[in-house]
C-alpha cells in the first residue's frame, strides 16, 4: 500500500496520542510510532527520517516539544505544533521555530486532516525552491520582461520573482506580506498572468475599503428580496473570478463572521449565496496584507484555519529602505511615464537629487517614491530635477520623540491631518491628499469619517469636498 507521508507524532497524553494515530492511519497516513519524550523522538527521526512530526509543545521531562523543534528545523524537516496551551510567550516561542502550523486542543478530525495536506505541500514546494533556480547555469538573473511593471535588480526583487515564477502555474492560494506601498496588488496581478488563468478575470477587492454591513454581499453575492434593501440580484466577486483568480487585498481586516465562509470557498470550492443556494466556483486567491495575523490570531481577530489556509506559500514584497540599490532604475522609470502623463521635458534627475532620496529611509515605499516623483516633475523648471527638498517635512507632526505614548490612531488622525493642510485640503486628484498618503480616495474618506477629522479642520467652517 503506498502511503502519502510519513508521520512522527510525539505527544505525552496517551488517549490524545493514540486518537492521533488512529485518524492518521484512517487517512492513508503511515505513523511512524508515538515518541512520549524528546529523546525517544530524536532516536526515531535518526531511524525514520520522517516526513512531517506532529510535536506537542509541553512534554514531561527536561526538554520541550520547542526545543525538539530547533533540531527538526536543523534537519529540514516539517512539523506541526499540538497546544493545550494559548499563553502568549508558549506561542511567542514556538513562532520562532517556524512551524508549518498550530493545531490547539481539542481538535478535530478534519482539522487535523486539512492542516497535515496543507503543510506537506509548503514544505515539499520549500524543499523544491531551494534546489530549483529559475536563472540559468550561468547565473544569469531571473528575466524581469516576465514581470511587467516590477522594476529593479536587487537580490530581493530576485529571490521574489523567483518564487512568483515557481508557483505561478500552480492554483495554491499565496499570502503577500509586506508594508503598504511596496506593490502587493502588483505582484499579484503578474502572478495571475503568468498562470494558467492568464485569459480569464482577476478580481480585485480591497477589504478595507468596504463597509462591514456589505463585504459579505459583496463577496458572495445575495438574491433579490434576501434581506431588506436587497432590490436586486447580486453576482459576488467570487462568482465574477469563476475561473480566473481573485485578489483580497488588506485580508486582515475581514470581519471574523466572514472569515468562516471565506474559508469554506477555500475548502469547498463555493459560495454560499446569501438568500440563495451554494454555487461551485474555480477561483486561485491570492490575498495581502501589511498586518501581523499571527497576532490577530491570538487577539482573537483572525481565524487560525483560515490563515494555514492562505498561507500556503507566501511570498514577502520587499520595502523599499532594504533595496535601496533599485532606486535609480525605479526613478527613471516614473520619470518616463509621468513626464509623459504631464507633458513635461523632464527627462533626468541631478546627483545631488538621487543622493537626497538614497539617504531617506522611504516609510510609503515605491507608492510615496512614486508620488515625490510626480510632484518633482510638476515642479522642475528645467529638463533636470535638481533638488528634492527635505522629504522629512511630510512626515506626521506626531512622529518624535516626545509622542511614544500616542495611541495609533491619534498618530494617524495628525498625519492625515498635516497632509490635508499642505494640500490645502484638498482631497483627490493630482497633488490631493490621497494620492500623497497613497491609498484610495474610499479609503481616505472612510479614515476621515471615522477619525472624526472633518470636525477639528483649523479655522475652516465649510465641510470637507464629497467625493
């Protein structure tokens, strides 16, 4: 009989030990044998070597199932971690020994099953990416006309370009992390394109920027008369990306009621039509975020399942302070396209120019490079742009030293709040204070709404301009 992976489970509890064993061997899984201690576990994985370790974090004795993981990692070899225990500093250090999972007690049978599936595909698509290059014997670097738009030779744009091309024929879903600004949409988009599903759509959402009482509707769709207001049949996202792929930008902020039947799209292959009936759907998702969900799981904001799920190869986009070498090559990039956009003989940028950018540690990223860019242009007298000015001037008021103790959403509200004055309150548009934020005009008036900033606007009685 041929097995789909070999299996160590160390775990103490006897009658959890064996339950384990008995849904493993139900599955078609071979169970190596129950280790009850780390040292009975070393002795077997020197014998076995096997391919996944289901690893209980408290074992009797002197060592821990997290000082049994530092060895697995040593050796390459996968594991999922089993906890009885939710305390913050158990998970603060067995994050560090990156577990393929957590599966916290009681758990269930299909739990366990979905989980097991889910990490023996990362880890052999780990194992893969290490042996496999995308450059050439030669060591060539990887062919960037692959990838339209993502600009400069940096190591890291390297390593990320290489992982998008390996997994781009594949339908696994891909977690994009990484600061806002660094591009996460466009990497997916290259992504979609370099797929099988290259013909058909790419959905994008951005769950931010859609209010709490109609993300579901939105996503999943709803018949007329389902609820009150609902005149007229709603075709979801996902039913638009039947097909294709769909991307779910600013993932972490989906509402936890959601999250449920999100991920019964991810394990069922459908949507559950508010008012109507389940409809099958073929959708590749690809989701981003600039949040820590690991924390959100413990805060209890963000489902556990639903991360494994998602996180089934993420990929990191880079900030832009960590690559400063592609500046150069990302600034001649927009200065081509936006003095065509504005008509401008700008053609180049001073040394002194490029020195001032290379010497900012760039908070917004490409998107803020982008917008000081444009503003240059806009601004330059000659074919040249000779000085950028102090880019520090557009930081918060609030970032200093004397304003730690701030919460972040006072941060945030002075921020916007200095920015909408030196736009002169302008909100959209060229030169308006989303663009310079760099985020959406919905999303900028959502922050405002719900800062309250419409009520401290200095010295000013009318209202802020509707959009």
């Amino acid at each position: 009989m041929k097995y789909k992976a070999k299996i160590l489970i160390v775990e103490d509890q006897y009658i959890e030990a064996n339950n384990l064993e008995v849904m493993l061997r139900r599955a078609d899984y071979r169970v190596c044998t129950i280790a009850r201690s780390v040292s009975a576990a070393v002795k077997v994985i020197e014998q076995e070597s096997p391919d996944m370790v289901l690893l209980d974090i408290q074992l009797k004795g002197k060592l821990s199932g997290i000082d049994l993981a530092k060895l697995l990692s040593r050796k390459n070899i996968a594991f999922i971690f089993l906890s009885g225990n939710s305390k913050q500093e158990f998970l603060d250090a067995a994050k560090t020994t990156r577990p393929f999972g957590f599966l916290t007690k009681p758990f269930r049978e299909k739990d366990i099953l979905s989980m097991l599936e889910i990490a023996l595909y990362a880890h052999r698509e780990n194992l893969a990416l290490t042996t496999q290059r995308l450059n050439s014997a030669s060591g060539q670097a990887a062919n960037s006309s692959l990838f339209p738009g993502m600009i400069g030779g940096s190591p890291q744009m390297q390593k990320l370009q290489q992982q998008m091309a390996r997994i781009a024929s594949s339908d696994i879903s891909v977690l994009i992390v990484g600061e806002s600004g660094t591009g996460k949409e466009l990497i997916a988009r290259n992504i979609h394109l370099l797929s099988a599903k290259a013909r058909q759509s790419l959905i994008s959402v951005n769950c931010a920027a859609l209010p709490p009482t109609l993300i579901e509707s939105e996503l999943f769709g709803h018949e007329k008369g389902a609820f009150t207001g609902a005149l007229d049949k709603r075709i979801g996202r996902f039913e638009q990306a039947d097909g294709g792929t769909i991307f779910l930008d600013e993932i972490g902020e989906l509402p936890i009621e959601v999250q449920a039947k999100f991920l019964r799209v991810l394990q069922e292959k459908e949507v559950e039509v508010i008012g109507g009936k389940t409809k099958k759907v073929n959708v590749r998702v690809i989701a981003a975020t600039n949040r820590n969900l690991q924390e959100d799981i413990v805060s209890g904001k963000f489902r556990a399942d639903l991360y494994y799920r998602l996180n089934v190869f993420p990929l990191v986009s880079p900030p832009l302070r960590e690559r400063k070498e592609d500046l150069p090559l990302l600034v001649d990039h927009f200065i081509e396209r936006l003095s065509k956009l504005e008509g401008s003989a700008v053609t180049g940028m001073s040394e002194q120019a490029m020195q001032e950018l290379l010497n900012y540690d760039w908070p917004g990223n490409v998107r803020e490079l982008e917008n000081i860019v444009h503003r240059s242009i806009l601004l330059a007298t000659g074919p040249v742009i000779n000085s950028i000015g102090d880019l520090r001037s557009y930081l918060p008021k609030a970032v200093g030293a004397n304003n730690f103790m701030r919460t972040i959403e006072e941060v945030e509200r002075e921020h916007i709040v200095a920015v909408l004055e030196r736009c002169n309150w302008k909100v959209y548009g060229p030169g308006g204070a989303a663009e310079v934020l760099g985020i959406k005009v919905p999303t900028l008036n959502s922050r405002l709404k719900k800062l309250n900033i419409e009520k401290v606007r200095p010295n000013r009685s009318d209202k802020l301009p509707k959009v």
